[in-house]
C-alpha cells in the first residue's frame, strides 16, 4: 500500500495513500470467516456457515466494512507518523479524496486539523489600562428613588378624574372577534399601567380619558405575528368598565426603606441601601465597560499581535455559517443568482474569510490565555447560566436547556462564559496595579 503523511503546516496535515485491491479482498475475506462463526442463515448450523454464502449474501455491506477498516487503519498510522495524539486532534479527520480504480484500487486522501500551538508571549503586556468607574451621587439618589416607586404598593387616588397616562387602571374588559368571545380575552378588576405597552398596540391609549365606571368598546387590531393564529390580524372589540384609578406612592426614603429593601441586612440603614446601590451600579458600569470597550480591544490586539497556523476545516466551518447567516438576508431572486452562479458564491466566500480567520483565532487564543490563566468553566456553571436566563424570561429552564442541547449551542456558550471569566480577570489584575 503506498503511503504519505505531510504536515502543511502546524495545524493541518495531509494523508495520502492507495489502498490496493488485494488488501480489500483480504479484509473482505477476514470479516466474513469472523460474521460466518456467528451468524444465522437459514439452511444452515449457527457457526456453520460457509464464507461463500455470507459474501454472497453481504457482499455489498462487507466491502464498505473493510474500506471502512482499511482507512482506519491508514489514519492510524499516518497520525503516528506526524506524531499526532488523538487529543490534539480538532474535529473529526476528512476524507477529501475516495477514487475507485479499474483495477480495484482506491486512491485516498485525508486531511487532519490538530491544535495549533500558541506562543502567547508576553500576553499581559498588552492588557490595556483600566480606568476605575466611578459613579455620581445624583446617579445612585435617582437609582435610589426609582426602587422606592417601584416597591411601593398601589393606592386609590384621592380624587375622581380621568384616565392618564402613567396611571394604574383597573378595569373589567371583554374580548368579542366577529361578536364572539375567545379565550383569554376576559378579566375582571385587571389592573393596567397605562403606557406599558403591555396590552395589544392600540388598547392602552383607548382607556386614557376614561372616567369612573365609564363603560367603553375599545376597537383594536392583534398584529400578524401575534402568538395565536386564530387571532392573528383579526380585527377585535373589548367591553372595557373602568373602576378605579390607582397609583403608587414613593416610600420616604429613610431606614425603614432600606430595612425593605434589605430583609437579610441586620440594622440596615438608608446610608447602607445607598452603599449597596453604588456597589451595583459600578459592577454594572465596569461590566459595559469591559465587554464593549476593554475586551473588543484586546481581543484584536491579541490576534493582531499573535501569529500561529489556523486548521483549514474549522475556518470554512465558520465560514459556512457566516454564509448561510448571510443567506437567510437575501432576497429569493438573489439567492436564484447564486444557484446559477457557483463563482458567486466562492466570491462571498473569499470576502467572508478574513473575518472567520479571525474569529477562529480569537477563539484558540481565549483557549490558550485560560489555560495559562487557570480558568475553568465547567458543564455545570453552564447549566446555572442557562437555568437564571431562562427564569428571568419567564421560559422553562428544563425545555431552554434541551432546545441549546439539541441544537449545539452548549460547547459556544461555554466558550463565551471562559472568554469572560480569563478577560475579566486579566482587567482586574491591571485596575488592581
């Protein structure tokens, strides 16, 4: 059997061989004694059965089986041959060359991505400066405010008017399409704010003017992509009686606020409530800080900076899915023109590549600085992740969690969250200087 395996680079190799007719015929041969001491066929003893019959019967699946052996075999040794370990394969190796001879022979090439190997220098070096955020006293008082209107309970206003905007309705309404009620449609002594935008587009602005125990049809439309079909775009009519109007009416700000708002807090008090407000306001000011400015920074400075071979078939991989993302953009006729015109889409290829190199590199480089770093995320911090999204979107954990899994979007988030962990890192350690 010829045989060659060449490393292109540090992150691809290639192998090369032809597997001769006479080593399938005799992995044919051995597959079929080992299936004959086994197998039933009728007619004949279990283990009796000559190797005639079994390679007549399967000659077709038995052939697949030995070519199958016989390319396992020549990726075993062409990767002992370029000295390279399973784990520091990336991806599953590609068979990019099967050809069938006259002769029986079969002239086989396979590509090999493998992990590139970083030199990452001195990383820290190029950390950019940090500046420590600072936040302004009028900042945490509006913060401050703002969680007193939000905590304080809804009360009757004390004078009969009508209804405005920013108010707290509440109101009884019935839903008629086509002069029949439809499921959920009716509640009773329903409490809406006016403005949240919460109700279908139209509705909110219809009760504005209202007056106590005025009753009112209000006339709206549910919009095309409203989440039942049997409503969608249909015109409906709501019986709509207003009760009520209500509004809240901020806390004083004083302890026995912050006693409120930190139930855990021994002896809390209001300087206290406002420590931890500006404790949360700067986390969230240094988190924006670091993931749109800090971090985009040196992420380029890293890639700029570092050089190391890319493996081939993870940089058309994401490729292949920034062009199908530009796809699903087009217009039919555009991607009819595509159809026609393969040139067009290795055109779209071409300037899709510098990008995707980058973002590969991106990626290994992130792998190599946690390395370095000692930072770690394991499956389960993943799933917590996934589980506090999910909850403070109203969806099941459980069904969010499945939907990631079935569609393999773990192994990215994953990346994502050790992206953040080794960068955050990094930027404290030069706030810390």
């Amino acid at each position: 059997m010829e045989f060659n395996a060449k490393r292109v680079d540090e992150a691809n190799a290639v192998i090369t061989s032809t597997i001769s007719a006479d080593t399938v015929e005799k992995s044919i041969d051995k597959i079929a004694k080992q299936a004959a001491k086994t197998m039933d066929v009728q007619g004949f003893r279990k283990g009796k059965v000559p190797v005639a019959v079994v390679k007549q019967r399967y000659g077709s699946k038995l052939r697949e089986d030995a070519q199958s052996d016989a390319l396992r075999d020549l990726l075993t040794q062409g990767l002992k041959e370029l000295d390279i370990k399973n784990e520091d394969l990336v991806g599953e190796p590609a068979i990019s060359k099967f050809d069938k001879k006259d002769d029986g022979s079969i002239d086989v090439e396979i590509k090999v991505a493998c992990k590139p190997n970083i030199d990452l220098g001195d990383y820290k070096s190029l950390v950019p400066e940090v500046e420590d955020k600072k936040v302004d006293e009028k900042e945490i008082d509006s913060r401050l405010e703002d969680m007193a209107k939000q905590s304080a309970p809804l009360e009757k206003i004390k004078r009969k008017r009508m209804v405005r905007e920013g108010d707290f309705a509440q109101i009884d309404f019935e839903g008629f399409v086509d002069d029949k009620a439809f499921d959920g449609g009716k509640a009773e002594k329903y409490v809406l704010e006016i403005g949240s935008g919460s109700f279908i587009p139209g509705f909110e602005d219809q009760i504005i003017g209202m007056k106590y125990e005025e009753e009112k049809d209000v006339v709206v439309t549910f919009p095309e992509n409203y989440q039942s079909k049997e409503l969608a775009g249909k015109e409906a009519v709501f019986k709509v009686k207003l009760h009520e109007i209500q509004e809240k009416v901020p806390a004083e700000l004083n302890d026995d606020l912050a006693k409120k708002m930190l139930p855990g807090e021994e002896d809390a008090t209001l300087e206290t409530l406002k420590s931890k407000i500006e404790e949360q306001m700067k986390a969230e000011a240094k988190g924006s800080y670091y993931r749109e400015e800090l971090k985009p920074a040196f992420l380029d400075k890293l890639v700029t900076e570092l050089n190391f071979a890319l493996p081939s078939s993870v940089v058309d991989q994401e490729i292949n899915f920034a062009l199908n993302n530009k796809v699903r953009t087009m217009t039919e006729e555009e991607i009819k023109g595509l159809q026609e015109d393969a040139s067009k889409v290795e055109s779209m290829r071409d300037e899709l590549r510098e990008d995707a190199e980058k973002s590969v590199k991106a990626t290994f480089i992130v792998d190599a600085l946690a390395k370095a770093e000692g930072v770690e995320v394991n499956d389960q911090e993943v799933t917590q992740v996934i589980y506090y999204e999910a909850l403070q979107t109203g969806q099941n954990p459980q069904d969010v969690l499945k939907r990631y899994q079935d569609a393999g979007y773990l192994p990215a988030i994953k990346m994502s969250m050790i992206e953040d962990k080794v960068i955050t890192k990094l930027l404290d350690e030069k706030l810390g200087k």
